[in-house]
C-alpha cells in the first residue's frame, strides 16, 4: 500500500508537538499531548492515520526511553553482568577475605549518593593477576587480587572500593550501553509478566541477553568513559573522607598504578584513564569540606550505643584499621 | 563539568519532594532519627507507599505505615514514580500503562530463568556474593575500627 512520503510539514509538526509537550507538562503526558496533536493533525488532513500512528509510536519510544530502569531491573541486569564477568575471571573463594571487603564496602555505601539499592551492595575479589575492578549495574563490585595486592592500606582499599561505588551510584553502567538497547530493554521490561507469552520472554530474553554482553565487553575491555571515570574519582574520595577515611589515599593508590605506556598493559592501564590525568582531574577540584558530625548519613554513636569504647579515638582507631590490614594482607 | 553532573544528581535528592512515594528496593528500615544506627521502628517492603514529610540530605522524613508515628529512611530507598501493584487498574486517575506494568508480578525473574537457560552463565557466585550481608550497626562499628564486628 503506497504511503505518503513525510513532508517536511510533518517534522515541523512534530517539534511542534514537542514544544506543546514541554509547555503542557505540568498536565499532559508526552503521549497525551502527541495523541492530541495527532487527532487534530488528521482532522485537518496535515497527516493521515498512517502517520499519525508513527507519531504516537515515536511519542511513547520517547517516553520509554526517557524512563529508564528501575532498581529492580538494575539489579537483574548487574546479576548477569557479574556472572558473566564470574565466567571469565574465577572468584577467590576466602570468606575472611570477602567477608573483610564487604564489611568495609558495605559501610562506605552508607556514605554514597545513592545508600539503598534494590539488593544493597556486594563485594568479591577476583582470583586474577590483572589490575582490575568491575562495578556492575544492581551493586555487585568484583576486585581482582592483582589490584588488591597494589593497595598498601585499608585507606586505599576504601578508595579502591568507593570508586567502584561510585559508578553503581552515580548509574554509569546503564548509561553506557547504547540508547537504542536501554530503550529496548526498558521498553520489554514493562511487559505484564502475567500476560507475557513464551515467545515474548523468549524474544525479550535475546534482547536482555545482548544488553549483558555489550555491558559485560565495556567493563572488561573498554571501561567506562573518561568523564564517568573522573566522577567516580571524586565521588570515592569524598566517600572516603565521610567515612573518617584519608582522602588522599585515592591519589596515593593511583600514583602507584600501571600508567598506558606500560607495555603489554591490561586491566587498568586500558579501562582507566592515564593515572596523571586522574590525579590531574582530582587537584582541580579540591575536596569540599565534609559536613560535621557526620550529618548526611550517620550521626554520632551515642555514647551508651557504642559498639566498642576502643573505637572512640580516631588515632587508635587507625592503629586497629593497620593491625587487621596486616593479618588480612596475607591473603592478597 | 564532571562535578556538575555529581552536584546535580545531588541537587534532585535534596528537592522537595511529593506527599507520596513508593519503596523501590527490595526491603528498607524506617528509623527512630536519620541515622543508620538509630532504632529501627518499621520494615518496609518493595512497592509500599508511605507518606512522606520532608526530605534532607538523603533521608526521608515518613509516616510509618499503619501508624501516626513519624520516621527517617533513605531518601534512595523511595521514588516519586508508582510502582504498587494495589495500583493497577488506576490508569484514568494519571498513573500510566508502564507504570501499571512496573508492578512486575515476577517479569525479571521469568526473564533471568530463561537467560539463564539460554546462555548457560553460572550465577553460583553471585549467589554466594548476595549472602554477604552485614547491619548498618555492624558496618559503622566496623568503619570506625570496632575490632569485634
């Protein structure tokens, strides 16, 4: 059936029902105000039921893709994506290890942008030689034993730590696969699972499958953009700085990393921006200081609640951070 | 630039925020004062919907449910959007087609069941990953060097 070519009267038309859209907001849908505009567009003949019908298409794609995930859907996407990266590196089966890395991981997410997460924040290290650190979308960070082993205090693991964090955080992960598929994805996930046939999860789960291994091939090949990588930065160190951590362990630890002029780098050296420009970003943008007591996340421990009165002094708590860094140290 | 984007997502968790909002996580505390370490008064549960008062550096000033009482919870623990499946059906008063469909009834498990099938990715691990869980109370005392959490 011969259809009528797109004018360029129906492009103007349609950013005139993006303005409209923008000026009715407050009331009106992008889909309601595109569903108006279309049935007065019809009615005066600008546009026929054809494309008409394309426009509320492209309207509710809009709004699909404008919506996003929700944490749930986060979390099953972060899910896979860790198994598949659990698929090319072997876990490192220490639950002292993992239980000390959560502990700690665990605490600084209290500190982060975004505390509560679908599932909360999970932590395993890596039986791997490669510097490298994986954040996936949902909340589950993967540190290989190689990184772990360029860390020289609990200060510096908590940056390692708040950087991954950070990325989960600030939503990096779904922010870096290609529109097109978040829209999709997005798009699929709003299916009634109650109405959904086995050929729509099928055809869904084809889609969910490619979405995991484009984020997977990001985290472990590419990495995560520049920009993303700088923001991280910032948002560990002012993690660790909430958390009665040093701030400058971050700059300490990145001074010491692989820069991408060492040969047959891998891990960091390629899924990381150049440590002088990490340090570069960070003294340009000095730490703000840090609200006192704690204000954001976590007030002051009353007295009669403190888990321990050792802890009480900062100087010997750092001394008890030093002594069980040394005996976890062992198995880096 | 950088920074901006942090201080701009800062920026929307410290915005005024609506009457009602609807937990997005799994499970969140509802606490005596907006501490993590204050006593807990309430759990409350995927898709609740709770009164919501104030908001400030990242918690929620709420209405326990159920009750007169008032609390603190994270702030990113609650959406603005409608995700309570006591909802669907309400399209006529505003909620949309996708928020209706967001109550979900098990969809992303249907879709990780069958991913997994497909693909033959292990999950084990990630499984042994989600069984470290540790309390808020636990993980400030630990933070601060607390050698028998």
């Amino acid at each position: 059936m011969k259809r009528k070519i797109l004018s360029p009267a129906f492009f103007s038309l349609l950013a005139m029902g993006i303005i409209v859209f923008a000026s009715l907001s407050s009331c009106l849908t992008l889909s309601e105000s595109m569903d108006m505009l279309a049935s007065q567009a019809v009615s005066q003949g600008l546009l026929d039921r054809y494309q008409a019908v394309m426009l509320k298409t492209a309207a509710k794609a809009a709004v699909e893709a404008s919506r996003g995930l929700t944490p749930e859907e986060e979390y099953y996407v972060g899910r896979a994506v860790a198994a598949n990266i659990l698929s090319n590196y072997p876990p490192y089966n220490r639950p002292e290890l993992n239980a000390y890395i959560n502990k700690i991981g665990q605490g600084l997410a209290l500190y982060s942008f975004r505390p509560a997460i679908f599932m909360g924040y999970h932590f395993m290290v890596l039986d791997s030689e490669e510097i490298n650190a994986f954040a996936s979308p949902g909340g589950h960070i993967l540190v290989t034993r190689g990184l772990l082993r360029k860390v020289q205090s609990e200060d510096e693991l908590a940056a390692v730590l708040a950087h991954e964090i950070a990325h989960v955080a600030l939503k990096h992960g779904l922010a870096s696969v290609q529109g097109a598929r978040v829209t999709q994805i997005a798009a699929e996930f709003a299916i009634d699972a109650g109405k959904a046939t086995g050929g729509e999860i099928a055809a869904f789960t084809s889609s969910f499958g490619d979405s995991i291994s484009e984020l997977a091939k990001i985290l472990i090949l590419s990495g995560y953009s520049q920009t993303y990588e700088f923001q991280a930065d910032l948002e560990a160190r002012r993690i660790i700085a909430a958390a009665g951590y040093d701030p400058n362990a971050l700059a300490c630890l990145i001074s010491r990393l692989p820069s991408h002029d060492d040969k047959g780098g891998s891990g960091f050296a390629v899924t990381h921006p150049d440590p002088a420009s990490r340090l570069d970003a960070l003294d340009k943008q000095p730490l703000e200081p840090i609200k006192e007591p704690a204000a954001r996340k976590v007030w002051p421990i009353p007295r009669q609640e403190k888990p321990n009165e050792r802890a009480a002094d900062p100087v010997l708590a750092s001394f008890i951070r030093a002594d069980r860094f040394a005996a976890i140290k062992v198995y880096f | 630039m950088i920074g901006a984007g942090i201080s701009s997502l800062q920026a929307q968790a410290s915005a005024k925020t609506p009457g009602t909002m609807t937990v997005q996580v799994a499970k969140s505390q509802i606490r005596d004062a907006p501490s993590v370490i204050a006593p807990v008064l309430a759990l409350v549960e995927y898709r609740t919907r709770v009164i919501v008062y104030e908001s400030k550096d990242g918690w929620a000033k709420v209405q326990v449910p159920g009750s007169t009482r008032l609390g603190y919870m994270f702030l990113s623990a609650l959406t603005e959007k409608n995700i309570s499946a006591s909802d669907a059906g309400k399209a006529a008063s505003g909620v949309s087609t996708t928020e209706i469909a967001l109550a979900g009834k098990g969809f992303s498990d249907a879709v990780e069941q069958s991913y997994r099938k497909a693909s033959h990715v292990d999950y084990s691990w990630v499984d042994v990953m989600e069984h470290y869980e540790y309390s808020p109370e636990t993980l400030v005392g630990f933070l601060s060097g607390d050698m028998q959490q």
